[in-house]
C-alpha cells in the first residue's frame, strides 16, 4: 500500500476494506484557489467523450471540406499604363514637350480615371460581348470593383493596373478589358484632340485666306467705285489737294484785283490795298488790267508789328499757306479722335503742319522787309476787264467745288483701302502664324501622336495564384466544425449543471466535503459488489473518525438528501449493516414517515415503530431485531395519528435520547431535506447529516440543500455520492484493495480452518445485505433500489 492513504481493516476478516485518499482528509479546495481550466472542460465533456469525439471529427472533416472548397484561389493579373511627363520633341517645342505642372498630381488622376466608374461599366460590358464568363450587369460592376486594384508610386511614370478572378485567364482578359477601355477613352481621346487641332489649324488657315481674298476684292473695288484702277489713291489725293491749293490761290489772287478795280472805278472808295507782289497775271493780260494796278497809290505799312494775316492781305502765297494750315490742323483735330498720336497719318500731318509752319515764317520775313504798298488805277476799258475777271472768278469757283468733292471722296475710298489693307495685314500673320505651326505639327506629329498616355505592358497571364485561402479556411472550417460538438456538450453541462462524476462534486461549491463513493450496481457483478461493501466500511470508518469514541454515547447519524430517488434509504441499511459487523451495537431508525422506504424494504410497514413510541411518550417494545448480529431496527410506526405536521422537536429528542443509552451507533433514515419535515426536525439532533446525492442530480439543488443544512444547525458530515462509475470508484478504492481483500479472505481460510462459523455469517449477511441494498430507480416504492 502507498503512504499516503490510510487503511482500514476488518476486525473480523483481517483484510483492507478501504483506503482513504488525501482529499477525504481535508476539504475540496482551498478557499480562494483558482479553477483549472482543462479540469473544469473535462468535467464537462466527461461521458460525453464518446459522443463528443466523433462528432467533433465528422463535423471538423466536414468543415474542413467545406472551408476548402469554399473559396477558391484567386489569380492576379497586372498590367502598365505609362504616364510621361513630357515627350521629346525634334526640332520644334509642342505643348508634349512641356514637362506637366503638378506631374505627380496628374498621374494620381490618371490612376483615379483607371478606378472610375466609365471604365469600369465599358469593361464590363466588353467582357459581356466576348462571353468570358464575367457577371453582367451590375453584379459585374459590383466585382469589378472589388477585383480591381491600380497602384501608383511618387516619382514614377508607371500606374500598374491588377485584376483578380478565379482562374488565370478571366484574370487576364478583364485585366485587358480594363486596359482596352482606359486606351478607348482615354488615350485615343488625347490621339483623337491631336487630330481636332490639326483640323481646327487647317479649318483657320483656310478661313484666313478666305478672309483676305474677300479683303483684296474690297479694296479693288473700293478703287473701282472712286474711278481709279490703282489701290493707291494717295498720290491721286495729294495731286488733287494740290489742284486745290493753287484753285484757292488764283481765286483769291482775283478776288483781291477785283476788290481794288471796283475801289478805282468813279465814285467809288478808297481802294484796299493791293497784295504785294501782284501782277498782271492775277487779274488776266488785258491792258486795262495793267494801267489800273499802275494808277494805285501806295500804302504804308500798318503801325506796329505786322502779323501773318497783315502780310496775307496782300499776299496770295502767305494767303495760300494759311489756308493749308487751317486746313490741315482741321484734318488733324478730325483724326485724332480715330486714330492714336502713333497713326502715320497723325504723323504725316504733323509733318505737314512743320512744314507749312517753316514756310510761313520765311514769307512774313521776306513781306516785312518791303515797305511800301503798290496801288492800280482805273482806266479805259477797265469795266470790261472786271467783267471777265468776275466771270473767271465765278469758273474757279466751280472748279473748285468739283475738286473738293472729289478729293473728299478719294480721302474716303483711301481711308477706306488703308483700314482694310491693315485688316488683310492681320490675316497675313495669322496665316504665316498658322503655317509655322502645321510646319511644326507635321515635322513633330510622331511625338504629337504618341502623348503622353501609352499602355507600357498589356495584361500578363498568372502563373499562379495570387491569393489561396483554401488551407487556412480548411483549417478554420475544421476548427469550428470541431469545436461545435464541444459547444454543444459544454453548453448542456452548463444549463443542465448536474453532478455526474466525483470530480463534479470535488468542485461544486456547496462548502461539504466528499465524505465517499458507492458504485453503480446495475450490473450485478460481484465485483461491483465488493466494490461497495468496500465504500460502505469506508464510508463508516470516515463518520467514526470524525466524531470519535465517546464511552457510553451513541453516536447518532441522520441520512437525507436533496431529492427523492438519491438511494439514502439503501445507504442507511448498508452502513447500519457495516457497523453492525464492526461489532458496534446499532439501531436503524425509519424516520421517513411520508416514503417509509426502510420499514418497506424490511417488510415492517405493520410492525409499530417511532410513531407509536412518540405517541406513547417513549419506547416500549418497538425496536425489534433486523435477524443480523448487532444490529436492530426501529420502524417508521403504525399509529397514524402521528405524522410529520404534528412531530416536536421535544418527542423527537426524547426517543433519539433513550436510543443513545442503549445502543452505540444509531443510524436514522428520512426523507428529502427539501421536501421532508422530519429531515429538517432530525437533522439538527444528530451527531452528523449525511447528505446522499445520486449521480445526474442538479448542482443547483445539491447548494440549496447544503445552505438548508447550515441554516437548520445540522452538523454535515459530508457527501456521499452514489451510483458512480467504475472510473471513479477506481480512483479511492482500486482495484488492488479489491484483490487483496480476496486474497486476505483465502488465506485466512486456509490458515483458519477453525474459524468461527459467526464471522463467516456475519461476513454472508454483510454481503447479503448490500447485495439486496442495490440503488435503483422504483417510483412505486418511492426512494429508488440498492445501493
């Protein structure tokens, strides 16, 4: 035997009966102490092992399976979009070989457009026409979405394009789709603007050239309609101003002769002076002319400083040269309201206006220097010569008039030609201008045509997945699948929370400890049989240690349990029979008086008992002997006028006191604590309760029995768990004590031949009796079988 246990012996039979573990000695579990884990699992799962297992195993293999084929791997295919910053050019510089302001921020808008929604719907339905197995509508927009990925970098040209699918070729061809439709839409886009400027180019130089032919024939006929064949009506003008001038000057060089033959002529006034320098020739070649301007007196320079209008008054040049100034400082005021002080009109006319000025102030030096004045005198015929002078006079008139409209008009058609030759200047640059710039086009259309966005890489085709999540979504399936039946069974212990095996009891938290194991005995073999008359003696032998050896005192011991069916009645009988054989004097007292399980199993429900001992107010010939040595008992009673509502605790106490004076153990079966008046009124009186509990009996009802005890003042002994299984019974009384009590029975019958005949009936009757205590389950008889 090890150390640590603690034998007990047959008095009788010299062999081990039991052994008794550490954990009998000392209570469950410290208070305070932490569960284990794994031990709290196994007490779950316990005998649910076979169940659980297999179908943790099933369920793993089937989640297994089906976590595998549950999504299958995925392949990426990629593909480069190439986004330059600039291209090269040859000779000249284009707007593509500009480097792109905001480069980086170009490509990321690039990178947005391959994501956007445009290409995603036309790559979609390019995969629809070519039947490649893609989803249509927007059940292929929706995955298209979550398959495409583009990925750009800072400082880089390229933007990759990926699409994932579930094999390597619907990976590639709707990489390829993505790929085609960014090219459609985008970069043919830009190919096809190139083109449109090209276009837009030729439509303008076109419109130009038009434009100036249309600007050519106005002109030519702007000429027509003044009457010249030449656009350049400005020598026609000048010549025309000029004819006017001199006009202007022979008109009022006739003008001043008439004025002084009409001041000549009999009664007329003093005649004006005549303009200094005059000669026949103003006033025509007629004699009378010429005696009519000898016979003028002379006049005297006016007082004071002379003017240039002093001087014109006589002098047809300086006349002249004021008119053309007045003249063209009127043109001069008129054009500067439509043209600016850099016009070379403007500055022709200042130009003009100089020179007048310049020849103005030579004239007045040269009249300032002469002094005197020259009149003409009337003579013969001078009536005759005024008439044709009047009469030229009034022709230059005419003429002059004519002239005028005509340089008028040509001032217009040449003002006219001027605007429309700047006019046709304007579209001659615009035409040069767009000229040089399809010169430039068409040396650089190779870089113009190539852009900036080009497909650096099509679609390559995966040579193998990309992501494959099979193994580990087998592994989660199996794990789930696996943990599911444990789910389960652990789930059921928790709401069921019953006791099933020793180790439930060991960490209940009822505060009791495990006071001994009875097996379960429905099998009948007689090694369970010996198993629980080993438990039995144990369990005996455990209540004498606790409360010790009082000379001349019962020890009195009350068994109940939580519920009906727990086997108690079975118990009481079998350890009555174990003290019995021990030697010690010992009552079985029926206290149930509502099951009556014992006085049943006996056969005393019609021999007086406890009832009528309470009713008499004492004992008196109802305990009769149980047909075993040592060992009598008390049955519940036939007097029915005594029942559990109308006990006292004063009746009770005075039949448990008389008991004790003549019996050494006395050992009292009752009903379900919780259900049982009696059980609460013995409990209390008792040297110990012990407290019965079947295997499957809630947790829950086994703490409230156990708070009833503490709160009644009974002193529990502990709990004894019946109906075990054979694992848990091994575990306190194993098998090897089972063999050596064999073994000690053989050998002292071969030692002891004369061995009393008493031992061996005692040892007979011990084992009848728990044999015919075995723990089963009778509604009808109310307390369960044997034990």
């Amino acid at each position: 035997m090890s150390d640590n246990r603690l034998s007990i012996f047959d008095a009788h039979a010299g062999g081990p009966l039991a052994t008794i573990s550490p954990s009998d000695r000392a209570p469950l579990a410290e208070a305070g102490s932490a569960p284990n884990p794994a031990l709290t699992l196994h007490r779950m799962l316990r005998g649910r092992y076979l169940l659980v297992i297999p179908a943790a195993l099933a369920l793993a293999c089937a989640g297994g399976l089906a976590g595998y084929f549950a999504r299958p791997p995925t392949y990426t295919s990629t593909g480069l979009v190439r986004v330059a910053p600039n291209i090269e050019s040859s000779v000249f510089r284009t707007q593509q070989s500009e480097i792109i302001p905001f480069y980086d921020a170009y490509v990321q808008a690039m990178a947005g457009m391959l994501r956007s929604r445009r290409i995603i719907d036309r790559a979609v339905d390019d995969l629809a026409k070519t039947q490649t197995g893609w989803p249509l509508g927007s059940d292929g927009v929706a995955k298209m979405i979550e398959a495409l990925q583009v990925d750009s970098s800072r400082q880089s040209q390229l933007v990759a394009v990926r699409v994932e699918a579930e094999t390597p070729v619907l990976a590639k061809k709707a990489c390829d789709a993505v790929l085609a439709a960014f090219d459609d839409m985008v970069i043919k886009n830009d190919q096809q603007r190139a083109a449109a400027d090209d276009a837009a180019l030729e439509r303008f130089t076109r419109d130009m050239r038009s434009r100036g032919a249309q600007l050519r024939d106005g002109i030519r006929k702007i000429a027509e309609d003044a009457g010249y064949a030449t656009e350049d009506l400005a020598p026609v003008h000048a010549a025309r101003l000029e004819a006017i001038q001199k006009l202007d000057s022979d008109i009022k060089g006739l003008e001043t002769q008439i004025t002084f033959l009409e001041a000549a002529a009999p009664g007329s006034p003093t005649p004006k002076p005549a303009p200094a320098g005059s000669d026949s020739k103003a006033a025509g070649s007629a004699p009378e002319s010429d005696q009519a301007a000898a016979a003028a007196p002379s006049i005297a320079a006016p007082a004071g400083a002379p003017t240039a209008e002093d001087f014109a008054a006589d002098d047809q040049e300086l006349d002249r040269l004021l008119q053309d100034m007045i003249k063209y400082r009127s043109l001069l005021d008129a054009n500067r309201t439509k043209f600016g002080p850099e016009h070379n009109e403007i500055k022709g006319l200042n130009r003009r206006i100089e020179a007048l000025q310049t020849e103005i102030d030579a004239r007045v030096k040269l009249l300032a220097e002469r002094r005197g004045w020259t009149v003409g005198s009337t003579g013969k015929g001078g009536a005759g010569s005024l008439a044709q002078m009047k009469q030229k006079l009034a022709q230059l008139r005419k003429v002059h008039l004519t002239l005028t409209d005509e340089a008028t008009k040509i001032w217009r058609a040449k003002d006219e030609i001027r605007t429309k030759k700047d006019e046709l200047d304007d579209v001659a640059k615009n035409v040069e201008f767009a000229r040089q710039r399809q010169e430039e086009r068409r040396v650089e259309k190779t870089s113009i045509e190539q852009g900036r966005l080009s497909i650096a890489s099509p679609a390559d085709l995966p040579p193998g997945p990309s992501k494959d999540r099979r193994l580990m979504l087998a592994a989660m399936g199996a794990g789930v699948g696996g943990v599911l039946p444990i789910a389960f069974a652990i789930g059921i212990a928790l709401v069921r929370g019953s006791y099933r095996y020793i180790d439930d009891v060991e960490a209940g938290e009822t505060g009791l400890r495990l006071l001994g194991t009875l097996p379960d005995l429905s099998g009948g073999t007689p090694e369970d049989e010996e198993i629980a008359s080993l438990a039995v003696h144990h369990l005996r032998n455990m209540l004498q240690l606790q409360v010790g050896d009082v000379e001349g005192r019962a020890h009195i011991f009350t068994v109940t349990s939580p519920s009906a069916s727990d086997g108690k009645t079975s118990l009481t009988l079998a350890l009555a029979m174990s003290f019995a054989v021990s030697g010690n004097r010992t009552l079985v007292l029926d206290a149930d008086l509502v099951g009556r399980g014992l006085s049943r199993k006996l056969n005393l429900l019609d021999v007086p008992g406890l009832t009528d001992a309470i009713e008499a107010g004492g004992l008196n010939g109802q305990v009769v002997p149980a047909g075993v040595p040592n060992l009598w008992v008390l049955p519940a009673g036939t007097n029915d006028s005594v029942d559990a509502e109308n006990l006292s605790r004063a009746k009770v106490r005075r039949i448990i006191d008389s008991l004790r004076a003549k019996f050494d153990s006395v050992i009292i079966d009752t009903g379900p604590l919780q259900g049982s008046l009696e059980a609460n009124l013995v409990a209390p009186l008792s040297d110990r309760t012990i407290l019965t509990i079947s295997r499957g009996t809630p947790a829950k009802l086994v703490r409230a029995t156990a708070e009833r005890l503490r709160r009644i003042g009974a002193v529990c002994a502990g709990l004894v768990f019946n109906r075990a299984v054979s694992a848990d019974m091994t575990g306190s009384l194993t098998s090897a004590s089972i063999s050596i009590r064999h073994a000690s029975t053989a050998r002292v019958k071969a030692d002891s031949p004369e061995l009393p005949s008493k031992t061996k009936t005692e040892r007979s009757a011990m084992a009848r009796a728990i044999r015919n205590s075995r723990l089963r389950d009778d509604d009808a008889k109310g307390d369960g079988a044997a034990a």
